[in-house]
C-alpha cells in the first residue's frame, strides 16, 4: 500500500485504487470516517488492526504542530503548522455562544503586501494544497469537539484568490465530505477580479468578504497595493455582478486606523461605494502588529463609526476582536518567526 497522496489531500477515486483487494465497500467507509467522522486511522476501530496501521504509514497528514496557544478563558486557539518542503501556516478556532469557527489559510504568506497585516510584511512563501486547507478544518473540527465546527473563513494567512483551485477543491471537500453548509462558509479576497468573477460562476453558495479598508483609490493603494492593479470601480462593477447573478451577500471588511481610514469623509465615502451593492460592512477594530506602527481607532470612534453608517443606510456591525493576546486576531498572522527561518533558509 504506496500513494504521495496526504491523508486529506486524496480523493475517493484514489483512495479505491490504494485499497485495491479490500472490499468494495472499504473505500467509501474509509473516506466518510476521515471527513464527517473526523477520525484518524488508528481511531478507526471497525477495520482490521493491519489496514490500520498500513493507512497511518499511506496516509501520512501534511501538517506538523510546532506551536498550540491558548487564550486565557479558552475560547480561542491558534495552532502553527510547519509544512513539508518549507514553510509555516496558522489556523485560529474561535468558540462563541452561537457559533464555532475555524480561520484558515490558503497560502504561506502572503504577496499583497498589505501594510497594516503581519502576514503580508512577511511576503509569500508558497501555495498550500488542497490537502494541507482542508487538513486545518479536520485540525480544528477535532479541537472543537462535542460542539460542531459551524463556520469556516478564509481569512487566515494568504489571498485565496491567488490559490483559487486549490482553495475551491478545498471547499468542495469541506462542504460535501466534512459536511458544512457552504452559506457558513466564506472566502475573503483584498480585491482579485478574476477570482471574485470565477467564484460568481460557482454553483455552490459561498459567501464572499471583500477586504476593502478605504474607498477612496489612492488612501486604498497605500493600504492595499493590489488596488493600483484592481481600483475600486472596477472591483465594485464585479462585486456588483456577484450581488447580482449569486442572490448573496457581499461583505467589506474594514480595519479602523486611527486617522487614516476612520473620518467622516471615509464614511461618507464607504456608504457611497456600499450602498449601490447593499454591502454589509464589517468593521475591525485594527490589532497591532510590529511592521505596522499606527494604531487603531478608539473603541469610541468605532462606535461613531459604525453609528454614522448604520444611519445612513448600511448594515453595519464590529467585529469582536479575539485572541489578540495570543497574536492571533485578523491581521496578525504570521507564523513564528523562528520557523520562517527554519524552512526558507
């Protein structure tokens, strides 16, 4: 029993080629206990003792814990995973009241170079599988346990778009094998038009989040390079398509920095770039990070913030911030240094 396939990186169709001899049935048992029952080889008592053991050795998983951090009231972890071949990701699980989500990431790094994120000071390092998405999910689904992991957001480390194949097949495979709503799950993208126009044509109705943080196309290019190549009018006519043809609602995420993006005329200019999509807008207060030295809006003038916008007509709500203590709030992700240094020397 041989395959360079990782435990959740294989498909069924190769999985019934790695079992060839066993049952017929042995393929599909195998898969759903890996996916809806989130069970590791070993776990899998219902199979002979030696096909256990020969699927740890075949199924080898893609992700190796080198750090686990822990908030103190235990409602948010955040794991970091070095990768094989170099590399390091991290995936945050957060438990609410109602809820329990997983952020994961699409890439090591990151190359949109945004100013005020962690993850972009770092640069890129390389597109992460199918197998190694979708192992964070199982990761995390695990840790979550007896609650069920409900959500799931692309918005750890990484543009999704820029890894739009592997990204998609790893929904596919969370929706239909791990078995999470699609509408629980989004994709967060800083504004990639080609991949904002590919997701519009996917059947399966995802939510998308566009990372917006000014509305205004020069204020925008100093946070968000990749706006000089995708300016605003241009990103609003395919956020405007996607509302459109998808029925779905768009979100514009938006992290408050003192004096930069949070005055009256960036509300005014906020409403009128939401409005014409009927964008929500998800406000995020800004959580440090050390390359990125201005700091956030006062919890006051979030306040304000969402208060004018709200009134003028667009949902508006703030983003709890979790596990800034841990760095692993939005926009602090990076993985340790330490490991960065270790896999890209």
């Amino acid at each position: 029993m041989v395959t360079m396939e990782t435990r959740y990186g294989i498909g069924l169709e190769a999985l019934e080629t790695l079992l060839e001899g066993q049952p017929a049935y042995r393929s599909r048992q195998i898969f759903e206990q890996l996916y809806s029952g989130l069970a590791a080889p070993e776990e899998m008592t219902n199979l002979p003792k030696d096909l256990r053991v020969s699927l740890e050795t075949a199924l080898p998983l893609a992700l190796t814990e080198v750090a686990k951090s822990i908030t103190d009231d235990g409602e948010t972890t955040k794991w970091a995973f070095s990768l094989e071949g170099g590399g390091a990701i991290e995936t945050v699980l957060m438990a609410y009241s109602d809820r329990v989500t997983a952020c994961i990431s699409s890439q090591a790094g990151c190359a949109m170079a945004c100013s005020f994120c962690a993850t972009g000071q770092g640069g890129f390092v390389r597109h992460l599988t199918t197998g190694e998405i979708v192992e964070q999910v199982v990761v995390a689904a695990r840790a979550a346990l007896p609650r069920r992991l409900s959500n799931v957001v692309f918005m750890g480390m990484g543009e999704p778009m820029a890894n739009y194949d592997a990204m998609m097949a790893a929904v596919r495979r969370i929706h239909g094998d791990i078995g999470i709503s699609a509408r629980k799950i989004t994709v967060s993208t800083v504004g990639i038009i080609p991949g904002i126009k590919r997701l519009t044509e996917e059947a399966l109705p995802v939510n998308l989040a566009v990372s917006l943080h000014s509305a205004n196309d020069q204020r925008r290019t100093a946070l968000v390079p990749m706006n000089k190549r995708y300016p605003l009018s241009d990103l609003g006519d395919a956020c405007l398509e996607y509302v459109e043809t998808t029925n779905r609602r768009l979100s514009f995420e938006w992290a408050l920095i003192d004096g930069v993006n949070d005055t009256d005329r960036d509300i005014q200019e906020l409403a009128a770039y939401a409005r014409p999509l009927r964008a929500h807008v998800n406000l995020i207060p800004l959580n440090p990070t050390p390359g990125y030295l201005v700091r956030g809006s006062s919890r006051a003038r979030v306040g304000e913030f969402a208060n004018a916008l709200n009134e003028l007509g667009i949902t508006t709500t703030i983003r709890a911030t979790r596990g800034s203590e841990i760095a692993a709030a939005c926009g602090q992700l990076a993985a340790p240094v330490t490991i960065q240094k270790k896999v890209t020397s």
